[in-house]
C-alpha cells in the first residue's frame, strides 16, 4: 500500500490547529468502484460503477486475497426474463447496525421496477425489497445515492434527475417508510435539488454530453450521528444544505413549508460523495481536484483532506467502523466513452483509497 503524510493546517481563532491525516492506496482493482459498504466484520462490499456497465453490479472485496466475488452471489447479479430478483444498475449502497447491506437498484439497464434491495450478511439471506413506484419516479429520475434512517425507519434517497438524457431539472428528494414501503417524492425543482449552471470542469475542458455541459441535480446526501439532521446537496453547485429529518418526513408540512424550513449550510466545490464524523465535520468527493475536501462543524470554513494524482473521479466515501479509515473510490467516470467522442480512456487499475478522519467517522452514513 502506498502510505502518504498530509499536514492540515486549519486556522482557529488567533491559534492553528495541525492534524497530519494519513491516506494510502487501500487496493487496487479491475473495474470501475462506485460507492462503498461494510460488512460487520469491516469487509468491503461495493458496487462497481453503472456508469461503464459492469456485468457484475456488486462485489465483496477480500483483503487478504486482493480479489471479488459477486454480492450476494452470482445469481443476483444475472438479469433474467423470469423476476426480477436481481440487480439490474446499482450505484447508491449502504450498510445499517444490523449487518444488512442496503443496495440501490436504479433499474435502467434492463425493463425492472427500481428498488432498494436488503441483504442480511450475518444470515446470508434477503432481508426485505422496497420498489419505488411511478409516482415517486420521472421519466428522467436517476436515483443515485441514499440514507438508511433506522431512528425514523426511513430510507432517503437523493435523485439526479439525469437519466435518460435528463438535464438535472426533475432532482428530487425521495422517502421510503420502512414499515410500509409507502414513498413520496420531495423538492422536485426546488433551489436546493437543481444543479446551478456550473459546470464540472477536470483539466480545464468542462464536462459534457453532445455539446451541452452535464449538469447533475441532488447527488451527495448524509446523516448527522443522531439522524437529527439531513445533509444533501447538487453535484453541480456551490452550496450544501441541511434539513432536519422530523422536518422532511413530516407529512403535514407542504412543499413550501419544507423548503422554507432547510438551512444553506455552507459553501461547497463540486462535489459527489458526502459523509460525517462525530464531531460534524463533513467530507465531500471534489472530482475536478482529485481530492477530499472537509467542512468543518466550527465555522463552516473548507479545507483539503488529501490529493492524489490518481484520485480520479473521487465518488463514494464512507466510514469503516472496524478499523477507524474513511474510504473513498476513484471512479475515472470522466474518461468514459460518453465524455470521450464514444471512446473511453479509463483503464485499470481502479484505486481504492482510505485515510484517518479528523475525529471519529459515523458508520452506515
């Protein structure tokens, strides 16, 4: 593994606080790596990015041997004509305190119904399945990423509004209940799920799809420890916001009454990923730098946590309870065929990196 030293020098009042965070390249591996789960023993459950259509939507990562194997099995990860008890185009996956890992199937790649699928890992079997009906969805919904509330027994999930062609203008906000698998869309259109029209711009060439920029709507989404506050924003755009959770699932409030009631939190670069540790300090994935950046909960000021040439594409991150790292992908997702005149760049090895947050991480988030 490659072991690197970096200094963060964070200005507090008259004094400078140094923290030296320490990242390495965790592994390195054959395909594309979206985001990133943990099973209760800290072994690496991940998917492999939809983006360049990888035959096997999941894996399980064996450190000792360096190698996958399909999550849960091969057989879920095999589309067939005869049910759909398969992943179909999987991103967006979590894992909860109970050992279950909870995996975003947006559908798409074959004609399935989108669903959060639950797979228990201490009894190695499906735990539960919740579709997401027409009614939570468009025609150009993307459902990307998510958060498993189990304090209000809600599953959250952020929706680009860029499928099939879509320009981010349908991003929305998207409740599951736990109980009832009753959902409801929120926040379509407004402020805080629209990208702003700046464009993601990786060595000085902006990022876009037959001649328009690509434009991503709500796309990083995490909870506080607590899961008193939701923290969401636009891949594209310059603010983070906040909500609090009794807020978004409160089924009285309107439309108007929810908006009024999210707070901007801070500025932001663009960005993908979003996770937090205990203390709030909140980390993103800032792809045009190659980096990971962090908010601090103090004074809202924005430092960089670590860069790396080869932190390409940095998408999901996530915290890893078992051994105390952070761990972040490097997805290439802008060297892909679609930004490239129909011709990918990207290439193996795919990196998986890990660093040592500021303070404590908050697992499942």
């Amino acid at each position: 593994m490659k072991k690197c030293m970096l200094t963060i020098g964070i200005l507090i009042g008259s004094l400078t606080y140094s923290q030296t965070v320490a990242y390495e390249i965790f592994a390195n591996v054959g395909q594309a790596v979206g985001n990133i789960a943990f099973t209760r023993q800290g072994n690496l459950v991940y998917s492999h990015h939809p983006f360049f259509n990888p035959s096997d939507r999941v894996v399980t990562y064996d450190a000792r041997t360096k190698k996958t194997a399909p999550f849960p099995n091969k057989a879920w990860n095999t589309p067939r004509e005869t049910d759909d008890h398969y992943l179909s185009n999987v991103l967006g996956i979590r894992n909860d305190e109970n050992g279950i890992i909870w995996m975003l199937d947006m559908g798409q790649r074959n004609p399935v119904t989108p669903k959060i699928v639950g797979w228990n890992t201490v009894t190695d079997a499906l735990e539960k399945m919740y579709y997401l009906p027409e009614t939570a969805l468009t025609r150009t919904s993307q459902p990307n990423d998510m958060v498993v509330d189990t304090r209000h027994g809600a599953f959250i999930i952020a929706d680009e509004g860029i499928g099939n062609g879509g320009n981010g203008s349908t991003a929305a906000l998207i409740t599951v209940d736990m109980k009832t698998g009753k959902t409801r869309r929120l926040l379509q259109g407004n402020r805080t799920t629209l990208p702003e029209n700046v464009p993601t711009v990786i060595n000085g060439i902006p990022l876009s799809v037959n001649g328009k920029n690509l434009l991503v709507g709500c796309d990083g989404i995490t909870a506080d420890e607590k899961f008193e506050w939701l923290y969401f924003a636009p891949l594209n755009g310059s603010r983070l916001y906040r909500v609090k959770l009794d807020d978004l699932l409160d089924e009285n409030l309107t439309e108007s009454e929810l908006s009024g009631r999210i707070e901007t939190y801070s500025d932001k670069p663009n960005n993908g990923g979003l996770s937090i540790d205990t203390a709030g300090n909140i980390y993103l994935t800032a792809m045009e730098s190659n980096s990971v950046k962090v908010v601090l909960a103090k004074d809202k000021s924005i430092h960089t946590v670590f860069a790396d040439r080869k932190l390409l594409w940095p998408d999901g991150v996530s915290y890893n309870a078992h051994d105390g790292y952070m761990y972040v992908s490097a997805a290439q997702v802008h060297l892909g065929a679609a930004f490239n005149n129909g011709k990918s760049k990207a290439q193996a090895p795919y990196y998986i990196f890990r660093f040592r947050p500021l303070v404590k991480g908050v697992p499942y988030r």
